[in-house]
C-alpha cells in the first residue's frame, strides 16, 4: 500500500523539468514543443493524489468519528435541557386560552404582589368553573390571593391611603373567606380615620386661637390612635405646626414689648422678624396688622426727636423705616419736611424763605401736605413778626417802652423772642413803676418804730406777685416784719415786770396834776381804718391791675358798721371801673389778658356788671 502512494513519485513524468544548469539544447526544444494542455493537468493530478492518501489514512476516520460522537452528544443535551417558549401574557386571547395558560399567567401576575396585578389574577382564573381538573388549585390560589389583597389594603390603609385600602378590599371576591372580613375591617378603618381626623381638626382649631397647651393635647391622642399614618406622620406634623406657631408667637411678645420699651433698635429688630411670619402660619394675618403700627411708631417717635430739634436722630429713625410698613409717602414727606424745620430753627428771614420752599414741594394728595401747609402758614407768621419785633426793639431803644411792649404784645404767645422782649420791656416799665413805691417804703422804714415799719410793709405789699421788683419787696416785708414783731416783744416785758403791788401803791397827792387821759378804743380803731384807706389809696395810684386789686383787697377790710365803710366802698367803686377801663385799652392788642384783668374784678362793685359784659364780649371775639 505503501509502494502504491510512492509509485508516482518515482514515474519518469515525476520531475519532467530538469533543473537549470543542466539542460541541454535537444531538452529546451523538446520542453518548448511539449502541449500546454499537459502542463496545466499535472497539478490536478497531484491533488487528487493527495485527497485519495488523506481518505485512506486512518486518523482521519477517527477525528471523524469523534466529531460525530461529540456533535450528536451536545446535540442531545441541549435538547434535554431545552425549555419550552414563554407565553406572552399580555398578547393571549383569552376565550380561547386553556386553563393551565390562565393558570400561568395568574401566578405570574400574583408573584408582582401589588393590588392590581393580584385582583388581574383573581380575575383570570375565576372563570373556571368547578368542574375544571384545575378548580381545586385556583380556588386555593384565589383564597391566597384575597387575603394578600386584605393584607396589602391594610398596609395601605396604616400608610394613611384609605381610598386605595377600601377599594381594593371591597374588590375581592364575594365568595372567598377574605371577604368576610372585609365589611368589618372597612367599618373599623372609617371608624378611626373619622377619629384621628376629629382630634386633629380640633387641634387646628384650638391652634387657629393661638391655644398651646390644647393644641398639644389633642396631639398627643392621636398616639393612641390605630393607623400609623396618623401616629407617625401626621403627629409630626401637627407638633411642627406647634412649634411653628409658638416661635410665631413668641416673636410678636417681642414686638409687643418693643413697642412698650420705645426702643429703636427693639423696634426694628422685632419688625424684620415678624416680618418673616409665613402666610401659612395662624399668627400672620396678626403679625401684618402688627407691622404698620410699628412703623407708624418708629414715625411717631421720628417725629418726637424732631419736637425736640434732634433733627439728626429724627432722620436716622425715618432711614431704619422698612418699606413693607407702607408708609413710604410718609416717610418720604416727613424727611423733606424735618428738612425744612431744621433750617427754620435757625432763624432769620432767608432761612425762613428756604424752609417755606421746601415745604412747598409736598404737593396736594401727600400724606402730609395739610401739615405742610401748616408750617408755611407758621413761618409765614413768623417772618411777619421778624420785622413787628424788630420794629418794637428800635421803640425799646428810643426810649418808648410802653410802645415797644404794645408792639410786641402783637406778636403770638409761641413767639419766644417776642416773649423773651417782651418780659424783659415790661420789667423794665414795672422796675420804673415800682421802684419809687419800694423807696419810699425804706425812706419809712428808716425810723425803726413800729408805726413806721408798718407803714413800710404797707407800702411795699404794693408790689404785687409777678412783677419785677416783687421778690425784692418780698425780702424787705419779711425784714421789716421781723423787726415790728421784736419791738413787740421787747415792749411786753417791761410792762410785766413793773406792774406796781396794789397794796404797795402810794396814795395820789392831791395837789398832784391828772395824768394825760389814753385814747379810747373807738379813736383808735377809727384812726387804724383812716391810715388804710390812705395806704391803699398810695398803692392805687400805680394804676396797675395788680395795684387797684391790692389796693381793693385792703380796704375790704374795713367792716361795714364803721363810719369809713362808705369811703371804702367808693374808693373800691372807682378802681373796679378803673381796670375795666385798663382792660378795654388791652383788649385792643391782647384779648388774653384783658380777659384776665376783668375777671378779677369784685363782685359787688360798681365796675363788676361792665367788667362781666366786657368778659362776655372778649370771649365772642376769640371764639370761646
């Protein structure tokens, strides 16, 4: 077998070229006439050669077989283990489907083990009937299933979805054992759904009255409450909502407090803090009517400081204004309008001008325009008086003092120039008035008797309360006074010391001469009333107000029964119609003290009825 593969091989047409370099002329010819044909068929001939010894060869038997053993092997494993195809569920038409199919896909629906895949279950295999081979098992899976359903229901009932656990309770099927339950279990779940949801209503209301302590305890029932959606969840958030609100409440004591302390800086820290109550909370529609009132405090208190001429702290209060208080006009008008007064505080006719020009930029429909116009009318008026006053001082200094004073008791009470002008005038007119009455009270008091230091402090009580020289003579009346009362003093003890002992007395001589008879008690009464009504006559000759009424008072005390009652009561008739005349020439430039002059005026006099209807006048003409 061997000699037969290796017979061609050793054929003469084996090697039929030579190799090169040995050729001879007769071989290239002969290769050169030899058929092309020939050429291409020897290596065919070679190939099948070579086919022939691979297929005779018996290792190739044995690889074939083994591939052929192993193929058939794998091939039949993988038959074995081979499942067959899934069927696709969604795609089945089920009138058609068989029962084992239903069955399938009932338990691959179950096993997602949510509600509606378990009631899509249910519903696939309740169309079999008893007396499907499959009935038994599908009756044991629906009644698994149903109470599958009641369990997750109820987990979805204690998540607090009591719509989801009702609906899918009463969806099981009527004829399984889990639908016995199923009445009483939805009955108990509305029954404590209705009570937590009770207790918590409660609560909000008693925390919509800002009530703490009944707000946490209603919240604490609804621990004992059997859902833990209403344990848990809701518990939480009601005991936020507390906290919530007890910060919120917390935070307008604080502003309630800062507007008591008037604090600036408490008050506008506790305005941006309430200013961040969410509207959610039950103390924000409280903490918004809260917030205008501490900023028309802060305004209040600007305002303040600008009564006092703190223009600076005025305006620093008016910038920490926020602009949620709405009050943005109004602060706006009110930094133009402290503007103005501060630069009317200083005076003077051109700063004045400047002041008036400011307010006038507070146009019709400003917050503020009225009180603008106001203070225009007031700087106005004092521009006005500005030159009335300066017209006075130039009286004043000519020499014309009760002009000057007439001139500026023209001028307004608020006026404090004018007033200082005029105090200091009229002290002047009254030093002039009084000052001779006060000398001649010391020219009396000189002589250091008693007759003449009461003359003095006659004289001097003159002067009455309010007028220049009134604390001088009030001095001088308690100097004299305490002089009269030792000279009293210093009389009485010699009088008790030398009373003579009756038994001891000598008898009168009669030759001796009558001792000089004392005047009797009526002289002197009469001679005391006399000196009164010459004293008082002296103080009205002020022709003051003050003077006729102090004059008027010392000779009330003349009782009626004396004989000098009749002048006394002239001499009062006179000066009552005296200051009803001073009063009239008053009224001309002050109806205030005019007012004041006739209402002291004694009843009983003959000016008192002229004094009343002039009262009576004055007051119509300003209003009263």
């Amino acid at each position: 077998m061997t000699r037969d593969r290796e017979t061609p091989l050793r054929g003469p047409k084996s090697n039929p070229v030579q190799r090169p370099g040995r050729s001879t002329g007769s071989s290239r010819q002969r290769v050169a006439d030899r058929p092309r044909p020939q050429r291409r068929s020897r290596p065919t001939v070679g190939l099948k050669q070579r086919a022939v010894r691979v297929l005779t060869d018996w290792r190739f038997f044995t690889l074939v077989g083994l591939s052929l053993t192993g193929g058939l092997t794998a091939l039949s494993i993988a038959f074995m283990f081979k499942l067959p195809a899934l069927p696709n569920c969604p795609a089945v038409f089920w009138p058609l489907a068989s029962g084992s199919l239903r069955l399938h896909c009932a338990q691959l629906a179950a096993n997602k083990e949510t509600v509606p895949d378990l009631l899509e279950a249910i519903k696939l295999l309740n169309t079999l009937g008893k007396n499907h081979p499959l009935y038994p098992e599908t009756s044991r899976l629906i009644e698994a299933w149903s109470t599958q359903i009641l369990d997750l229901a109820e987990a979805d009932f204690q998540a607090g979805k009591i719509k989801e656990a009702i609906g899918a309770a009463q969806q099981i099927p009527q004829d399984s054992s889990a639908a016995k339950l199923v009445i009483d279990r939805v009955k108990h779940w509305e029954t404590v759904w209705q009570k937590a949801e009770a207790i918590y209503n409660k609560a909000f209301e008693v925390l919509k009255k800002t009530d703490l302590s009944d707000a946490r305890t209603y919240a604490a029932r609804l621990l004992s409450v059997e859902n833990e959606f209403w344990q848990s969840t809701k518990y939480e958030q009601l005991s936020q909502l507390i906290t919530a609100t007890h910060k919120d409440m917390t935070r307008m004591g604080k502003a309630e407090n800062a507007i008591k302390s008037g604090v600036v800086d408490d008050i506008v820290a506790a305005l941006q803090d309430i200013s961040g109550i969410m509207k959610d909370s039950f103390v924000h529609k409280d903490a918004q009517e809260l917030i205008p009132k501490m900023g028309r405090k802060l305004l209040d208190m600007a305002e303040a400081a600008m009564d006092r001429k703190d223009y600076d702290g005025a305006l620093d209060i008016a910038n920490r204004i926020p602009g949620n208080v709405n009050l943005g006009k109004e602060v706006d008008d009110f930094r133009l309008i402290a503007q103005a007064q501060s630069k009317a505080w200083s005076g003077g006719a051109l700063n004045l001008e400047d002041a008036i020009a400011d307010a006038q930029r507070i146009v019709p429909g400003r917050p503020t325009y009225d009180k603008a116009q106001r203070l225009i009318g007031s700087w106005q008026v004092q521009i006005r008086e500005l030159a009335q006053l300066e017209q006075a001082k130039q009286l004043a200094q000519a020499g014309d003092l009760q002009n000057a004073i007439a001139q500026a008791s023209n001028l307004s009470q608020s006026n404090q120039a004018a007033q200082t002008f005029l105090k200091e005038t009229t002290g002047k007119v009254q030093d002039q008035s009084d000052r001779p009455i006060l000398d001649q009270a010391e020219q009396l008091a000189i002589y250091g008797d008693a007759q003449s230091l009461q003359g003095a402090i006659t004289q001097a009580k003159q002067i009455g309360r309010g007028r220049s020289l009134y604390d001088q003579a009030q001095k001088r009346i308690t100097q004299w006074s305490g002089q009269l009362k030792a000279l009293s003093d210093q009389a009485a003890k010699p009088a008790v010391a030398t009373l003579p002992d009756p038994q001891l007395a000598p008898v009168a001589s009669s030759n001796a001469e009558p001792a000089a008879t004392a005047p009797s008690a009526e002289e002197s009464t009469r001679s005391n009333e006399q000196s009164i009504i010459q004293q008082a006559s002296g103080v009205a000759s002020g022709n003051t107000p003050d003077a006729l009424i102090q004059a008027i008072g010392m000779v009330q005390a003349v009782p009626d029964g004396s004989p000098q009652r009749a002048a006394a009561v002239a001499v009062i008739d006179q000066w009552s119609q005296q200051m009803v005349q001073i009063a009239q020439s008053r009224a001309e430039y002050d109806v205030t003290g005019a007012i004041g002059i006739v209402q002291r005026v004694p009843p009983g006099s003959s000016g008192y009825n002229d004094a009343q209807a002039l009262l009576g006048q004055l007051r119509q003409s300003i209003g009263q």
